[in-house]
C-alpha cells in the first residue's frame, strides 16, 4: 500500500526494477560456486533515485530463505563516533540471536558478546538469548578506556567476528549485509566503512550491497586522501583533477567488485508510480520470479577465451581488474537475458563492456544516446573506417575495437553485428548500470571563447529532447570539431570559427548552428548578417541548409569536405 504522502521505502516494484532484481536474485541462488566472497554490490544513484526501493526488492527475495540472513546498516543513524565493526557486531548478533535454526553453544555466544558489546543485558528465553543494547553508550569518547580493555586491539573484533562466521554451526549461512545511505554520512566515516568491509570482514559468508551515490564516494576519498592525491600528481606531473578521478576510481574499485547503477525510469515506470499513489493499492507483486537456466553455462559456451584474453592483454589489465570486468560482462550477461528476449552476441557485450571500464568518458561521450552510438558502432564495426577509429581518443579502445573487427572475420565468431548494433539500446541499457561513473559527453563542458559563460550543454539543453539534433551536435564534436584548431562562440546559438592565435574573430568565421524553438528545426548557416564563411563556394551550393533526418548526412559530407579543403589549402595547421 502506497499514497501521495508516503516516503517510505517501497517493497513493490513500481519502477520496472523486476529484470534487475531477477539478474541478482539468480546470480546469489545459482552461482554460489563461482560467486566469489565476500562480494560487494555497489547501488548507485543519486538522492530520490530509488537506491532504498531497489535494495528493498531485494531483500524482499531472501526473506523467506533460511539459508540467508539479512543484515540492514544504516550508518548516519548512530552516533557519529561509534565505530563501524561493533554496529555490524551488534546487528550481527541480534541476527543469530533470531535465527532459531543456529544450534551454536551459548558458551561461543556469550564469549562473542562479551567481546563485542557493552553493556549487555541477558534474558534467558527457552534455550536461546534475546538481547537489548544500547548503542549510544557505546563510543570511543564517553567509554573509551572501558571499551580499549575490552576489546583490546582493532583486529581483535575481526577475529572474533571471523570465528562466528566461520563456526560449523553457520558456516553454510549466507549473510546478505545491506548497507544504506552512505552519502548521509560525515567523509571520514564513508572511509572507515569502506576499509572495514574490504580489510576486517572478509568472510566468504558475506555479501554486501552499498547503496551510495558514487560522485559522493569519490568526492569523500578525493578529501580524505588529499594530501596525498596532490603529492602524486605533481610527482607524476599529472593534472590535479584527473589524479583525483585515477586515484578515487582505482581505490573504489579495490572494494566494489560490481558497481550497479540505478537505472533511468521509463514513461511506463512513471504511470505505474503514479497508479500506485493514486489508487493506494499494491498494483504489482515482488515474487521470485527468475528462470532457473544455466545461464553461467550458456555464458561460457558463448564466449571464446581467445578472444578476451586478447581484449585484457591490449588493454594491460591487472588480474584483479581482469577478474572484475569478467563479473561485469557476466552480470551484464544475466541482466540482459532477463531485460530482453534476444540473443545475446557476447563478444559485442563484451566489447561495450570492456570500452565503458577503460575509459567512462569515451564511452559517456559516443555512447550518449542511442542513436549516437548506433552511427558510431556502424561507422566501427560495418565499415570499419580506420580514419573514423583513429580519432578515438584511446589507444587502448582503437586496439579492442581492431581486435573486435579481426575476430569478425573469423569462423569462430557466429554472429551478427548488425542484428547487435540493430538493439543496441537494449546493450546500452545495461551496460550503463555497470559504467562506474557514467557521465554527460566531455564536450558538454566545452566553454564558449567569447566569454559568455556558456558552454555547449547550455546550447543542447534547447533541444534535448529532440534526439535527432543532439545526435548531429554530437557527431560534431566527436568526428570533426578539434579543441586546439578551432574556437566556439555559444550564447543563444553556436557559432564555430578557426582559431588565431586563441583569439576569436569575425573574419575566421567558419559557420552557425542555429535552433528556432517555434519551429523546433535547426540550420547551419554559412552566412550570418555581415559574416562570410572562410569555407569557399566549392564545397556548398547555398548559404544555410535545414538539418532533418533525410539531409543530415549530406550535410556531414558538406562539413567533412569543407574541413579537408580548409587542411589542404593550409589555413588548419595541426
């Protein structure tokens, strides 16, 4: 039951999570073989997104399963200075202490309490404890000596913890820890918990589900390890920002072994939420509901081996980073199985996969949209123009998609990349969840040289939702604009000139973009009032021309002419 006024965390699926809960569901269930643990899920989105909703569905799946526990964490609820292990201690112990199938002898309980919390208070109920603490008693300020002599060292608790986890008596117990609202709490304390799931509870009983917006995460690493960011990158003569990025990626990586982005709701989504409010009933059930294939095997037998090592061998992948982005493609695998009904080619799965680990921004940027990456894809993969691949600002990336297109020629491969380019949306839709910080297109940012303030998202934001022309901005700055050689003027329009000694000048115009808002169309000009274009009459035959679905590549052969001309006379020095 929801309403208007109800912001609780909801246990029906409004939201079309269901293919996303039924891909996690099988993995833990199915692949506790070759599931390695202890694993850590991280669920990531920004605040309102559905973070809480998604790891409710979740929870709602293992409930009933008494091979699970479930551990709910929320960090920002405890005082500030109570530290991370005794929370998970407590609510660790308050679990056994419920589960009327742990047999464990009290004695080994008793011990574990007594090394853990205080103070404790014991009521016996037929052979089992109950137990109430209170755990805002317990921090290192007001109890401090008190809790050094009872815990003695830091690595005390893990032991002691490991020692429960691994008894006889719940070692086959699966715990399935879910930690929320991160982004609520204090920097140093996202570090402390971080740390203590990757260095002190290592148990391969435990899975862990971090719900956390990830700019949040890296903006929390990037202040508690300032100091020493600054200090590599003027060692390596590396720009601040980008050590930052580095560094904040390759340390969450250490931890988050698959990142799950919340992925966009769609305009069912939407009615279906409101449906819920308005209606106050549950109008969609959160049942087990996932197929019981093989899908690891189908997976396997799908894939060649050759072919990934070439992938990871170019991409001078470590083995722990080779081992993450194989769980990646995997989940990516199980995610798509259940969100389409459609043959998988996963050895393009892998390539889009590969791509968005190696560089997010690259990926962010041709990857954008739907229709933006099928031109890319097409222009990589079916034509494989070389001179096309080559402007990829990657080297590694241009090597995978040369190795992609090798591979295509051979008997092994037994797909159809057109059939994959074709549903590319159905790839993207879940390659975006794994990309760890998918982020608008670099040339977003770009910033107008003439001093307005504005930069080329301000002029795309006027026809976002026409996909058609972000699609046409987009394939401008991605195949033919060049930072170093040309200048842009952005207020209500764009405006693209050469570049003279980084100044901007009426008389290096080159041409104008321009959106009418009452007609919705675009044009690109190559005379505007009293400015001419220094692209010469040959490579035109009229001054404007009106960008739509059925002339758009016309005017890129226009554009790309122009360009070489401009090179070949000598006015674009690179």
């Amino acid at each position: 039951m929801t309403s208007i006024f109800d912001d609780n965390v909801s246990s029906v699926d409004y939201l079309g999570y269901e293919p996303y809960v039924n891909g996690f569901e099988y993995v833990i269930y199915e692949c506790k073989d070759i599931l390695s643990r202890p694993v850590v899920f991280g669920i990531h989105g920004k605040w309102g997104v559905g973070k809480s909703t998604f790891m409710e569905l979740l929870k709602c799946r293992f409930k009933d399963n008494k091979e699970f526990n479930i551990l709910e964490i929320n960090p920002w609820e405890y005082p500030e200075n109570t530290d991370f292990i005794s929370v998970f201690s407590a609510e660790l112990y308050k679990v056994i202490m419920k589960d009327n199938d742990f047999t464990m002898p009290l004695e080994v309980l008793s011990k574990f309490a007594r090394s853990i919390l205080s103070p404790l208070k014991f009521k016996a109920g037929n052979q089992f404890l109950s137990i109430e603490y209170d755990l805002s008693k317990y921090n290192y300020d007001d109890q401090k000596d008190k809790i050094d002599n009872m815990l003695k060292q830091y690595y005390d608790k893990k032991d002691d913890i490991r020692e429960i986890l691994d008894d006889k008596n719940i070692h086959d117990k699966k715990f399935l820890i879910f930690i929320d609202d991160l982004d609520r709490c204090r920097v140093d304390k996202v570090i402390e918990i971080m740390e203590s799931i990757k260095l002190i509870l290592n148990s391969r009983n435990c899975i862990f589900f971090l719900g956390c917006d990830p700019l949040f995460l890296k903006s929390a690493v990037a202040s508690h390890y300032e100091s020493f960011i600054k200090f590599e990158a003027k060692m390596n003569g590396i720009e601040e920002n980008e050590m930052v990025n580095d560094f904040a990626k390759e340390y969450l990586e250490k931890i988050i072994q698959v990142p799950f982005n919340i992925p966009n709701i769609n305009r069912n989504s939407i009615g279906t939420l409101i449906k819920g409010m308005l209606e106050g009933e549950d109008i969609l059930e959160n049942k087990n509901s996932y197929k019981n294939e093989d899908l690891y095997k189908k997976f396997k037998n799908s894939i060649k081996i050759e072919f990934l090592s070439k992938l990871f061998y170019n991409s001078n992948m470590l083995p722990r980073r080779i081992k993450r982005v194989v769980n990646l493609i995997f989940m990516n695998y199980v995610f798509l199985f259940y969100k389409r009904d459609l043959e998988i080619n996963t050895h393009f799965l892998a390539l889009i996969t590969i791509i968005g680990d190696i560089d997010s921004k690259i990926y962010s940027t041709y990857f954008w949209s739907e229709n933006l990456a099928k031109t890319d894809l097409k222009i990589w993969l079916i034509d494989k123009n070389e001179k096309e691949i080559n402007k990829i600002n990657n080297t590694k990336i241009i090597k995978c998609i040369e190795i992609f297109n090798e591979f295509e020629k051979t008997k092994e491969n037994v797909y159809d990349i057109k059939t994959a380019i074709d549903n590319i949306d159905a790839y993207l839709n879940i390659t975006n969840i794994s990309v760890f910080q998918l982020d608008e297109p670099e040339y977003f940012k770009y910033k107008s040289d003439t001093q307005t303030g504005k930069v080329v998202k301000d002029f795309i934001n006027r026809f976002m939702f026409k996909e058609s022309l972000v699609n046409f901005i987009g394939w401008f700055f991605t195949s033919v604009y060049d930072k170093q050689l040309l200048r842009i003027g952005i207020s209500q329009n764009l405006m693209i000139y050469l570049n003279e000694n980084d100044k901007v000048s009426d008389k290096n115009f080159l041409c104008k973009f321009e959106y009418n808002g009452i007609n919705d169309n675009m044009v690109i000009k190559f005379r505007d009032r009293n400015l001419r274009s220094k692209f010469n009459k040959p490579v035109r035959d009229r001054d404007e021309y009106l960008i739509n679905d059925e002339n758009s590549e016309e005017i890129k052969e226009i554009i790309v002419n122009a360009f070489s001309l401009l090179h070949e006379n000598g006015k674009l020095q690179s």
